[in-house]
C-alpha cells in the first residue's frame, strides 16, 4: 500500500498550501537467522532498513530512510519494519518484517524488513474552498459536451444564449492532445457598451473583433469593431497563452475560449435595452444585455464536462478580464459544489476596476444601470449596493476574499498606463457629461492617475493575489497584439508573464512591477 505524506507550506505569510511529492517505497531487505549445532531454533534478525521513495520533497528536503527493523526477543517472531521520515511535517510507518524460523543444520533467511515510507503526492495544491456563510452561485447543470478530437477547437452553440445583435451565441472548446485534466476558461475582450462612442466599436457578435492594444493603433477601428471573427483557429490566438510552448503552464490543458458577444463585460442581464446617444434612425435598437445568463448557460454545459479538474483557470482580456472577475463566484461554486477538490484561479488581464477614489461614481453607476448589474452581483454581498452606484470594486473584492478564505485567488497583469484603459474611464470625467467625446477626454485624463489606483488597488484590496504591473502603455498581454508576444517577453521586469503565471498556479503569490518588487 502506498502511504502519502504531504508537506505544508506558507507562501509570503498569505495563505497555506498543501504541496507534496509521491514516489515509490523503497524494499527492505532480509536479515538472517542462524541455526546452532544442536538444532535449537535461534532468533532471525529483524528486517534491515526500510528505504525511503527518492523523490525530493517540496519544500527541497529529501526524505530520510527509514530506522533499522530490531529483532524480537523471542524465536519465530518477526522483525519490526522501519519508520521513514517523507517530509517536514508528517511521518510515515514501514511494514512489520516477516516470520522468521532457526534451523537445525544451516542458516534460515529471516523475514523481509518493512517497507520505507513513501514521499508525499507532488504538485497538489488545497482545494477552493467556500465559507459557509455564503451561499452558492453555481448554475443548475446540464449534458456533458460533445466528443471531440483532442488537440483541435470545436465550436457549439448553446441553447436559449444570444449575442448583443440577438444571433445565436456559443463556445468553442478542445480537449487536451495529452491527457492533462486542468482547465483554462478564456474571456475574450472588446470594450464596453457604455455610450454610443463605445458601442459603436464593440463586437455586436463573434464574427467581429476589438483587439486594440493603443488609442493611436485603435484609431482605425473608430467607425465600427473589426471584420475578424473571434475564433481561436486565427493566427493571433495561436500565440501567447494558447502557445504550445514549453514555457507556457497551460499548453496541454483542456481550453474553453468564449467571444465576447453581449458587450456588458459578461455580467449584464438586461435584454431589450437601449442605450441612449445613438443617432435618431437608430435610436430604437435594442442591445441584448445578457452576458450574465449566457455565462451560466455555458457553465451548465462546461462543468459536468470537466468536473474533475484539479485546477480551474478562469481568464480574460480587457472586457474578457474583468468578465472573468465578475463570473468567480459563479465558476468557483459550482466546481466547489462537484466536492473533487479543485483549486479555482482567477487571472485578470487588463481589466481593472478601481475604487471610488480612482473611478468616478457617475461611471460606475453607469455601468449597473445599463447591465442591470444589481440583478448579478452577489446578492448577499451587502457592501456591492452604495446607494449612490459607486463601491462596486471594494464591496466585491472584500466579499471573495471573505467567501474563499484559503489559498491563493489569482492575480492581475496590466500595464502601468493602460492607454485603452484611460480612455473608457475618462468617460466618467466632467461629471459623466453626455457630451464628453472620449478620444478628447482621454487627453484630459489625469498624468498618473491610472497608476496611482493600480496601486491602491493591488495594495488595499487585492489580499491573497498575485500582479504583475509592467512600466508601459499598450493593453492586452495574453495573446498576440500588434507590437508582439508580451507573454512570453519580461517588459521591463525581470521576468516574463508565462514565468508569473506559473509561479501563480503553483500556488505562490508574486506581485513585481508596480505596487511589488
């Protein structure tokens, strides 16, 4: 039988984490009884040592072998087996020896030494765990998705889930080519419907795309998103975190990239809304709102597919970034729920949300009035309702941290001066005046007013979560932009986004760059 220890670890005073490696016991050998001349039977000596597994444990120490087995004091008794030590903290016992029996005419083997004790199981890290006091958020569940063949994307189409324009909405999904059972849920990005300014270039379904990474290179895109399909079989989306790249955590995961299609950064629940500011020939069409009941749409089908994940990465871009942040519950819970042990992550890539101090009320009440956002917030997150519209970011973040208390929760990566960014939050300047035009608000967006609430959001309100902040201006880090590869490059840092990532899902809080080392 294999018995396993586990070493616990406390990372960066934040929270602890049940890592451990496993190996194989070791054999103990035989010891030898001797006969004497008058055929009396004589004691066998006990099993030698017991040999501990040669992995090295995680915490760097290798496991000590184990004691010597010791003879019994009484013929035909079996030896003890030994104790092995397999980490820091817990100890694991050898087997008992065998029987042994004297001889009259020769030397008689004695029993077998006990087993070593065998390390701990590796790269294991705790489970997500919810606090009782809040209630789960996990949508009712439904099929499995369709087989498919591993290694390559598949698209499906969900029931009942619809785009903004009011056209079908789906996912694509592809299994791992190796086997590997942990999961990546990608968020696709592209804006906000805010105004007319921003909806106007904001994908009214999957068969456009928002990929801007600067205000100057999204010039182009100023009268309408571009004509690119979301579709994770284009070139930009072979790049980054979608590489098969050895420098890259996730290569041979399980993938479900969603396109981003309701333009409510996948919260909204507000079908049939209008948005005020559109020219009056258009001033009727109506925005389907509805990236909140899509999400537990495609989690009702995600879930049971890959319900024995032992590690769920939920992330996104821009939109798709904060999306995934404001879907943790609903994904966290309904893993929680499939009692397996999973470790949800949430990694958030320029998306930021600030609080009060750095992002004007006016906006943020927006924001809720627009996307019906009262209708998805938690509703038992009591600090998520100011009655003025405004502490949505400090109410929330204080509630998941409060409803998941253990292990690390994810982290943010982002530039210090996000241009695309500022530009939609300098709508919320003058007061959210209807007449601010962005592109000239954007010039009189505050100098270091972005990096200042980067800051105190990292440093006040993001306990127990990693960031990775690099001194530049250009949006978007997880997939191939413009200017190149930023996943795979150290931007000023002295490490690179993939290095982060890896550190992060291996349970180990980093935070370098602004508000870091």
């Amino acid at each position: 039988m294999k018995n396993y220890l586990c070493l616990s670890v406390l990372v960066l005073g934040f929270f602890s984490a049940n890592a451990c490696s496993e190996s194989n016991p070791g054999q103990g050998f035989a010891g030898e009884g001797v006969s004497s001349a008058s055929g009396v039977e004589s004691t066998g000596a006990g099993g030698s040592d017991g040999v501990a597994g040669s992995s090295i444990s995680d915490n760097g120490q290798i496991p000590a072998k184990g004691s010597s087995g010791t003879r019994d004091a009484m013929p035909n008794t079996s030896g003890n087996g030994g104790t092995v030590i397999g980490g820091a903290d817990d100890v694991s016992t050898g087997g008992g020896g065998g029987l042994e029996t004297g001889g009259t005419d020769g030397p008689e083997i004695g029993g077998t030494g006990g087993l070593g004790g065998t390390g701990g199981v590796v790269g294991r890290i705790a489970p997500t765990v919810r606090n009782p006091k809040y209630s789960s958020m996990a949508p009712p569940l439904g099929e499995p998705l369709p087989d498919a063949t591993p290694g390559q994307w598949t698209w499906i189409q969900i029931d009942g889930a619809i785009s903004r324009d009011g056209s079908p909405a789906g996912f694509y999904y592809k299994f791992s080519a190796t086997g590997d059972k942990n999961l990546m849920i990608y968020l696709v990005g592209g804006g906000a419907c805010q105004d007319f300014f921003f909806c106007n270039n904001n994908p009214p379904n999957k068969d456009f795309s928002l990929t801007a990474e600067s205000v100057l290179g999204g010039i182009a895109g100023l009268i309408g998103p571009d004509a690119e399909p979301q579709d994770p079989d284009f070139p930009r989306w072979q790049a980054g975190i979608f590489k098969n790249d050895p420098a890259n955590p996730v290569k041979d995961w399980n993938m479900v990239f969603i396109p981003y299609v309701t333009g409510d950064v996948y919260a909204g629940n507000r079908p049939d809304a209008i948005v005020p500011g559109y020219p009056a020939a258009v001033a009727e069409v109506k925005m389907q709102f509805v990236g909140k009941p899509n999400m537990l749409k495609f989690l009702a089908r995600i879930v049971p597919t890959f319900s024995d994940a032992p590690i769920v990465l939920l992330t996104g871009s821009s939109a798709g970034g904060l999306g995934a942040l404001m879907n943790t519950n609903e994904v966290a819970d309904s893993w929680i729920d499939q009692n397996k042990g999973a470790h949800i992550f949430v990694v958030d890539d320029a998306g930021p949300f600030f609080t009060d101090q750095y992002l004007e009320v006016c906006l943020q009440k927006r924001y809720r009035d627009y996307f019906n956002l009262n209708d998805t917030l938690p509703q038992d997150c009591t600090a998520c309702f100011n009655a003025d519209g405004g502490g949505i970011t400090a109410g929330y973040l204080a509630y998941i941290i409060d409803k998941y208390p253990e292990g690390l929760l994810g982290g943010l990566i982002d530039s210090a001066t996000d241009e695309i960014m500022e530009l939609f939050f300098s709508d919320g300047l003058n007061n959210c005046d209807p007449n601010n035009y962005p592109v000239i608000t954007y010039l009189m967006y505050p100098p270091g007013h972005y990096s200042a609430a980067l800051e105190d959001l990292i440093q006040n309100h993001m306990q127990r979560m990693s960031s990775y902040v690099w001194p530049g201006t250009l949006h978007q880090n997880l997939f191939q932009t413009a200017s190149g590869d930023r996943f795979y490059q150290t931007n000023g840092l002295n490490m690179t986004i993939a290095e982060w990532l890896r550190k992060l899902l291996d349970g180990e809080q980093v935070n370098i760059g602004l508000g870091g080392s």
